[in-house]
C-alpha cells in the first residue's frame, strides 16, 4: 500500500502513543498492585485502599446513626405466633369449631384452599414475663427474661404466602427474584466497618428433625446492585471457607505476589473497559487474601471464657444455631455491618406438637445471650436486632396422617425487634380475637424496612438506584412508613 513520508509520520506518532499509553497503565496498574499488596501484607501502613473498598456510596447519613450494625434472626419456614407470641384465649375456646366463614370467605390460602376450616387453639401455655407482664410462650422463657430489651410486633404482614418468595420480600422488598437484599443494600450505602472481613455474612443451621426447605444463595444476592455488596456464607461447621489455606508449599508471600499479578492484569483491563464486576474482582481477590488471616482468628473462641459459652449453650463450631449467634457477635464486634442467620425447619404443617418445642429450644437461649451479651458489652445500643419468619401460620388447624399443624399464613405474623434505639419492653399491634388477621398498628415488610434504614441514619425514601428506568428502593414505592413508635 503506497504511503506519502506524512502518513508514515503521524502513523509512527500515534504508535509512539499508543506504546506510551499502554506503558502507562501498565505502570500505574502495577502501583496499584504493590499498593494493594503493601496493605494486605503490612497490615495498615497503607490502609486507604482499603477504606476504600469498605466505604459506601452515602458519604453524609441525612439522620442520626442509631444502629451501626443488624444482625437478622431469620426463622426459617415461618413458626407459628400462636404457640409463641400471639395468645389467643378465644380460639381456644373454639378450638376443633368451624373457622367462621367471614373471615376466610373468598381469602387466600396455601395448602388449605377448598378444604373444610377448623379452629385450632394454642398448644402450649403462655406465662407473663418483665416489667410490664407481657404473655409469651412457656416454650421461650431465656426470650422471655429478656423481654424488657424486646419490642414484640404482634401485627406484621406480609404479601407473599409460599416460602420462596416470602423470604425474597422479606429479603429485598419484592417476590421478584434479581432485587438487591437487605444486606447488600445496607452495605452499599454505608460500607463495612471491617478490612479484613466481609460487610454482609451469612451463616445457615438446621434444627435437629426433618428435612427442611433448602434456602437459596440468592436470598442475599446483590441483585442489580454490584456483585461485590452480595453477602458471604461462612460455614458453621468445618473449615468457615473453602480452600482458605493455601497449597502445601505456597508460603503467603508468595500468594500475595500472585494476587498483585492477578490484580494487576485485572486494573490494566479495567482502565480499558471500566467494569465495574472488574473492579469488584480486584477487591474480592484483596478481601479474599485478608480473610486467609481473619478468619481462623474469628472462629477460634478460645479466648471465649467459659461462662460466655454457656450463656449460649454452644458447643463452638458444632453449627448449631447457637453457636452461629456467638460467631454473629463476634463478627459485629469485629465492624461487619450486616450479619444474617438463617435456622431452617420451622414449616409445621403437621407434628406441630412434637417438633416446635424442638426448635423453640434450639433458639431460645442463644438468642436471649446474644442481647445479654451486646448489653455487657455496650453494643446493643448501637446494634439493631430482628428475630422474624417468612410469614405466620394459620390460626387453623391442617392436619396430616393425624398428626396437627398449621398452614402458611401472610395477614398476621409476629417478629421481634431490640437494641439500637429500640424501645424495649412492650408488644405492639394486635390481631383480631381469633388472631387471622393484624387489626390494629398493622405492618408491613415495606415498614420494616424503612424502620430499619431509618435506625441506620438513611432516608428510606430518598435512598434508591436507577434500575430499568425506574428508581428502585428497598422500601418500595407503596408509601412505606417509619414505625416511629417503636423508637
């Protein structure tokens, strides 16, 4: 191809700065790598990287900051408020009677749609605990001694009515997969307090019985959000993470040098493309070399004395829910912002009578210690947490192969809130004398939420990302409101 001495020029130009360029960001990616090295190695001499990867996207919080941190009891499978929060005398007395017709007429049901409606009564006793005598279960007495720490939402609701997508409301606000969780909004808009841990963890035990419902990944999925804001499961039992030691062989000098390779490669690629799921794998890689390090130190409680382990009654890294709870504050004492425990095997259709006592148990006390615990240490006021199901059950009885159990149930519900601003001591809302529906203070998941961002020093309303075309929130767009009587 004929060429004139001007082309042969300005083509040599822009090769020369092409080379330079590439020089460049080959330079600067490589600071970037010894940077992140020099942190992760050095341990803090130069922590500005990391800070900021651990900061959120709200650099001024709009209303006083209550709760630094949440840690979210979830109850999986959706117990029954009627044999542990919600007495009901009435439907006792009615109990084995036909369910009224003007309550269930033309309402949704799960399981027990089109079939004949019978009362069931509470099958346990309740007794009055704290202060102010509130009636709880016999089956809760450790919650119960803490009850004046405790507000008791009797009236919560909920839309969804099958597990799946009650948790994703519960979790992200919709019944839509693809939406960001709770936890992952929470550590998009305020950060991790924590270098060397996740923001968001995630621990997950089963009660000792059935084989319950599994709980997917993406109940707490970062959704459109980035990835790097998902939460992370940590293993209760066994090694926390998988392949968190490295290979015989591989000193963590030397894994280090290959992280600021790797990350190297990735920030020269960024700064081409501007990915941000890049920019997540140059920080995951980073967390990923912390964690090799903090991890071990989280779960070895050796430094537990014995009377801590026994408020818990845990056998440490045994799994147990128990144990999980203990982990949970250790995680908070050491800045992770949103922690989540799920215990799986609360779905009572039948053997309702012989297994809730069962997983009452299982939670009971630890979930009683861990607010006793925060307390002694001056954490629960600025630790907020939430003790909740998916959905109720039913305040009629579903019986199967003659044993007795409730169905799913989304018009009532009971949960619990402490710590953090949270005025204890009371039971708030109410349900209708057979206990089908929430008649007075009714709530909502969107209420929760806003309640929630509120204690954390967000705006609900005013705390959204542009998804679709539309301005996504957690709180939703249903008019949600600040359950400004629980504070």
């Amino acid at each position: 191809m004929f060429t004139t001495s001007d082309d042969q020029q300005s083509r040599s130009r822009r090769d020369a700065f092409r080379s330079a360029r590439r020089l460049f960001l080959g330079r600067a990616a490589q600071g970037v790598g010894t940077v992140a090295l020099a942190s992760l190695l050095h341990g803090g001499a130069l922590n500005s990287l990391a800070h900021a990867r651990t900061r959120g996207v709200l650099e001024h919080l709009p209303l006083p900051q209550k709760a630094k941190r949440v840690i979210w009891l979830t109850m999986a499978g959706g117990p029954s408020q009627f044999e542990l929060y919600d007495p009901k005398p009435k439907l006792g007395e009615l109990d084995g009677q036909p369910m009224p017709d003007s309550l269930t007429k033309g309402q949704q049901l799960a399981q027990l749609q089109g079939q004949k409606l019978v009362c069931l009564g509470p099958q346990f006793p309740f007794a009055k605990f704290g202060k102010n005598q509130i009636e709880i279960s016999t089956l809760l007495p450790h919650i119960g001694s803490v009850i004046d720490d405790i507000c008791l939402i009797r009236s919560m609701t909920t839309e969804a009515i099958n597990h799946d997508p009650a948790h994703m409301f519960m979790n992200t606000g919709s019944q839509i997969a693809g939406r960001p969780s709770m936890g992952a909004w929470v550590t998009y808009g305020l950060g991790s307090e924590s270098e060397n841990l996740p923001g968001f963890v995630v621990m997950v035990s089963t009660g000792k019985g059935r084989s319950p419902q599994p709980i997917a990944a993406r109940q707490w999925s970062s959704g459109f959000l980035p990835s790097k804001y998902q939460g992370v499961q940590l293993r209760g039992k066994g090694d926390p993470v998988l392949y968190l030691g490295n290979p015989a062989g591989v000193t963590r000098q030397q894994q280090g040098l290959d992280i600021q390779a790797i990350n190297t490669l990735n920030a020269e690629h960024d700064a081409l493309v501007h990915d941000p799921e890049i920019a997540t794998r140059i920080a995951q890689y980073e967390l990923a070399f912390e964690m090799q390090a903090s991890v071990p130190e989280l779960v070895d409680v050796r430094d537990e004395d014995a009377r801590t382990i026994e408020m818990y009654g845990c056998q440490p890294g045994d799994g147990s829910f128990a144990s999980n709870c203990l982990l949970a504050r250790r995680l908070a004492e050491r800045g992770t912002r949103f922690i989540q425990l799920y215990h799986r095997d609360w779905d009572h259709h039948s053997l309702l009578r012989e297994e809730l006592p069962l997983r009452a148990a299982e939670v009971d006390r630890a979930s009683a210690a861990l607010i006793t615990d925060l307390k002694q240490r001056n954490m629960l006021d600025d630790t907020l947490i939430v003790w909740s199901g998916e959905f109720g059950r039913t305040p009629m009885s579903q019986s199967n192969k003659g044993s007795v159990g409730r169905d799913h149930h989304n018009q009532s519900m009971s949960m619990w809130m402490a710590g953090a601003g949270i005025g204890g001591g009371r039971a708030y809302g109410a349900t209708d004398e057979l206990g089908y529906r929430a008649v007075e203070n009714v709530c909502t998941v969107h209420d929760l939420h806003a309640t929630m961002l509120h204690l954390l020093g967000i705006q609900h309303d005013a705390f959204s990302v542009k998804f679709q075309g539309l301005d996504a929130r957690l709180s939703g767009v249903e008019g949600a409101r600040v359950l400004t009587e629980l504070l």
